[in-house]
C-alpha cells in the first residue's frame, strides 16, 4: 500500500471508529493501520463513549450501533477538514447499515471488508474470537450478499480481547484454528477482530492458505474505493430525534 510521494496523490482523511470502549483495541487499531500508511492517508481515531468493553454479544452489538453512530456525529461536528471515509473498527460492524443510510462518503467495517478482500478469492472461512460470534457474522454475511461464499466459521474459546491480551497464546491459538478452517475446500481464510489486528502477518508462513487481516483489509478497501458508494451528497436522517446526544440531534433531517 506505500505510494510513491513523486506521483502526489490526492489526500484521503479516513475516521476508524472503535466501537467498543476499549482504549486498548483503539491504540492496536493504530499501531497496526499507520504502519506502512500511505503518504496520500490521514487515519483519525475515536473509541465508543458508552458501552462494552468488548462486544460479546446481541445485546452488546446493538449497544455499539447506538455508540458508533455518536462517535461518528462528534467527530464529523469537530472535524477541521473533510471526513472522506468511515471504518467501523469492529467485525460485527456494528451500525453499518445505520451510517450508511446517514453519511455523505463511504463507509465499511472490518466484517464487509474482508468479505469484500475474501470472496474476490472464492469460498472463504473466518476464524475469530468469541463463541457467540457465530451466529452473529453468519447473519452479517448473509445481510451483506456473501452467505453462499462464507464455508465456516472457526471461533476459538478465548474472546478477541483475551487473545489481545496474550500474543504468545494467541499465535499457538489461531494457528490451531486456521488448520482447520483450512480443512473447508476455502481459498481464504478471515482472521477477524480488532484484537487480532498484526497476527495474520505472523502466522501465515505456518498456514498454506491466504489469510486476511480484517483490520488492514477495512482500511484498504477505502482507500481503493472499492466500498459501496454513499447513498447521498450530503449528511442526513430520515428520523426526528429526541434524548439523543447533541451531535446526532443536529444532523439534518431528510423527512
């Protein structure tokens, strides 16, 4: 993804939105995206203000649809130059249809990306962290067009951001998972979360397949413009909202 300075491309400034309330999972979102970043890319980062330090579950997801899209409001409100994309930095993609609908640039999430990066391959397999995420990505991937082409789903006991925490069990942990993700006549395999951001650079010599990082995977569909187009020109919401944070009320509504 390095661009050659001599050829001046034109400047992309990206949001990564964690839609967790970890700081942890944000700060390894950043390690990992603006190592190697083009020089044409500006990443701005912002975590959740309210909701699950790790989202687990429906009820967490649907909490973090609701963060994600304040986290949004606020830094398109604040922001001193132009928003020209969104990564939700979650691979449930928590809100996704939600910004979609609101915003006037592209927006995807680590799950649709990868999707997106997976199936230009073939059939693909994900392996991730966090047992009730099963169920969860299998109605994601059948939401978003990739039910036929997602083959298994290969979730490790340990949650994201547990395997986080612990990068020597966490290389032991989805190298097991990948060989058998493998097993699935695939041609990729997904490595999914924001926890697991940087570990397919550092298992895939040990697996015989393709694998993809969510994380770079989000932030490379972006820049290469392969999101689905915005679905206006300007921001907007079909809804009047009441008790909402200031930022979501002043969006102007498309009634």
């Amino acid at each position: 993804m390095h661009q050659n300075k001599a050829q001046n491309p034109a400047s992309i400034r990206l949001l990564v939105i964690n839609p967790n309330t970890n700081a942890l999972t944000t700060k390894r979102l950043e390690e990992v995206l603006t190592t190697g970043l083009p020089v044409n890319v500006q990443l701005n980062f912002t975590t959740a203000r309210f909701g699950a330090s790790y989202i687990a579950c429906e009820a967490s997801h649907a909490v973090a649809s609701h963060a994600c899209l304040e986290a949004w409001a606020d830094q398109n409100q604040i922001a001193d130059k132009p928003i020209d994309g969104v990564l939700i930095g979650c691979f449930g993609d928590p809100g996704l249809f939600a910004l979609r609908e609101i915003a006037a640039y592209p927006v995807t999430g680590l799950a649709e990306a990868s999707f997106i990066q997976a199936s230009a391959l073939g059939p693909f397999s994900i392996v991730t962290g966090g047992e009730r995420w099963k169920l969860m990505l299998q109605r994601l991937a059948g939401s978003l067009g990739y039910g036929d082409q997602l083959r298994h789903i290969e979730t490790v006991t340990a949650t994201g951001a547990e395997l986080q925490a612990n990068p020597q069990m966490a290389i032991e942990c989805l190298k097991e998972a990948c060989e058998k993700a493998a097993k699935s006549d695939v041609k990729s395999i997904i490595l999914g979360g924001a926890g697991l951001a940087g570990y397919a650079q550092q298992i895939q010599h040990m697996i015989s397949l393709p694998i993809i990082d969510s994380a770079t995977a989000g932030l490379e569909v972006l820049v290469r413009n392969q999101a689905p187009k915005p679905l206006r020109k300007e921001h907007g919401s079909y809804a009047q909202w009441t008790g909402m944070a200031p930022s979501i009320e002043s969006i102007k509504p498309k009634c």
